[in-house]
C-alpha cells in the first residue's frame, strides 16, 4: 500500500496543530488563536479572488456581522452555541442583500464599494444604542454548549482550528466539485464561462456569500474569546491584510490561505514588538504595517505572482507553478 506524501504531511500538521496549545504561553496563546482567525477569513478571500475573481475589501465587515450576531444573541440570554451557530448564518445572508447590487461592479470598483460598506457599517455599530455605541459589547459570557464551558485559551484554540479545519474541509470540496470547475472556468474568462452555460452572476454571489459565512464564523469565535466587541476591533486594516495574506500564499489555494496567514500575522507581531521599543513614535505600529503590507505585496508580485504555496510546490516538483495548485 503506498503512502501519500501529501496525507502523511496532513497528519503532521494536525498532531502539530493539537499539540501545540499545550505547550505555548499565554501570549503566544494569543497570537496563535488570533492566526487560526485570520486564515479562517483568509481562506474565504482567497476562494473569492482566486475563483470569483472579485476583489473585496470589506471582508471585515462580515467579520464584524458574525462577532455582534454571536455577542447580541449570548448577552440576550440565548445559549452560546447558538450565537456561535447564528454568526456565520447572519453574515451570509448579509452577503446575499449586499451581493446583489455590488457584485454588479467589478474591478475597483467593487472593491471601493465593499471598502464603503465595511465604513458604513462600522459607522452604525458607533451610533446604535444596541451594538454599545463606540464603547461596544461587553461581558460576553464565555462560550458553552450544554454542560461544557470553555474556561481557558487552550479550549478557544482547539475550537478556532476546528472552526479552521472545517473551513478548510468545505472550499477543497466545493473546489474538487462540479460547481468548483465551473469556478475554474469563471476565474479563466467570465465570458467564455457565460457562453457554456455557466450562471456567473449566481456563481459569483454563492462565493462571495460562502467567504462571508467563514468570516462570520471566525467572528463568532472571536467575540466568545475576547469578550468584547465594539468597532475598533474591526478597522479597515483588517480588511487589507486579509487580501495580503491572500495573495502572498497564493490566491485559489486553500493552504495558501493558511500560509500566508501565518507568514503576515508573525511578521506583524514581530513589528508590533519592534514599535512597541522605547523612543518609538505611538504612531509606529500603523505605519510599520502599512508599509510592510506594500513592501511585501510588491515583492511577491514581483518575484512570486502565485503565491508562496504555488511557488514552493512549483518548485519541488520541477515545474513552472500554474494557476492553481
């Protein structure tokens, strides 16, 4: 019986994955939920850019829809779990209203509109008497379901890469399905996809509402974690360096997505560090990231335009990386 190379190293990753919550601080605790998040979202944009060939830049905004969703329902007295199972809910059917005029956009053009979007609804969550107004959500209880409570970080990182692994688990088989090679088609030429046959507007709607629902998902996790949720923690930044993250893995990859998570959240950890030094200016930590979002995004650009994950398979196979990988 021969073995995979590709499932040995899924396994791999897997022990690792549930080891490493064990034996990490809390701060690298922290950084290590807060990553599995971050490629949760990423994984939904890289499937949108990738296959929909839609550029969005208010993927944020969803994040934000399921993070209250889930905070409004559990502060009500409804059980955790479903403020959790509500968050990805509501933030698809959000996509769905929202999808139908936008997506009629393209290029900049769209990505100016869902950049508007996120704007306005951050803006609403800072005037509602609801959502907390600018101050926000707060004392979320934690996240339970049934007679389980989740009483430490450790349990929120398990949940978060669980959450990460059925993310993961739905876009490799929409991909590998018969609608993922209509997605193909769609990413290769809209108006070649049109003339076989292909429903684009519908197909591209279904993407943009199933990346929402990954980003309402994470936002779930998130507000449980934190226990607070108000419109500082969803800035506009967030919305960028998921594209980034996107793009420097590898657009249309489901392990680019993780990778180019892991890559950008350590850099901007390390950077945080860095600004946080003494003699800093308090306005470092924003520019250090702005600027490295662009330096990076040049340099893939520039020396790998598909991504780290289609360059190094590329690479180890002997062939020029393509499209997908």
């Amino acid at each position: 019986m021969r073995i995979r190379p590709g499932l040995v190293a899924g396994l791999l990753v897997a022990v690792v994955t549930l080891a490493l919550p064990a034996v990490l601080d809390d701060s690298a605790l922290a950084v290590y939920i807060l990553l599995g998040l971050a490629a949760m979202v990423t994984v939904g944009v890289s499937l949108l850019m990738g296959y929909a060939g839609q550029v969005s830049l208010g993927q944020g905004a969803f994040y934000a829809i399921g993070a209250y969703t889930a905070a409004l329902l559990a502060l009500s007295g409804a059980p955790p779990l479903a403020g959790l199972l509500a968050a990805p809910v509501a933030a698809a059917l959000s996509a769905l209203v929202i999808g139908v005029p936008l997506l009629r956009l393209r290029g900049h053009h769209l990505a100016f509109a869902t950049l508007a979007m996120q704007l306005i609804l951050l803006s609403l969550a800072g005037q509602l008497e609801f959502t907390g107004g600018d101050i926000g959500l707060q004392g979320i209880p934690q996240f339970s379901a049934g007679s389980f409570e989740a009483t430490s970080a450790s349990v929120y990182a398990w949940l978060t890469w669980a959450g990460l692994a059925l993310v993961m688990l739905v876009t490799h088989n929409v991909i590998t399905s018969r609608p993922g090679r209509a997605l193909r088609a769609l990413a290769t030429s809209e108006i070649a996809a049109a003339s076989s046959g292909i429903p684009v507007g519908r197909y591209k709607l279904v993407v943009f509402a199933l990346s929402a629902t990954f980003a309402g998902l994470a936002g779930g996790i998130y507000c449980f974690y934190t226990g607070y949720v108000a419109p500082g923690s969803f800035p506009v930044l967030i919305s960028i360096q998921y594209i980034v993250m996107a793009v420097v893995g590898g657009l249309g990859t489901v392990w680019g997505a993780v990778v180019g998570a892991t890559a950008i959240t350590l850099l901007v950890q390390g950077l945080d560090r860095l600004a946080s030094l003494p003699g800093m200016p308090t306005y470092a930590p924003s520019v250090l990231s702005y600027a490295v979002y662009a330096l990076v995004l040049i340099g893939v650009v520039l020396f790998m335009p598909q991504g780290l994950v289609p360059a190094v398979s590329g690479r180890l196979s002997g062939k020029r990386p393509g499209i997908r990988s």
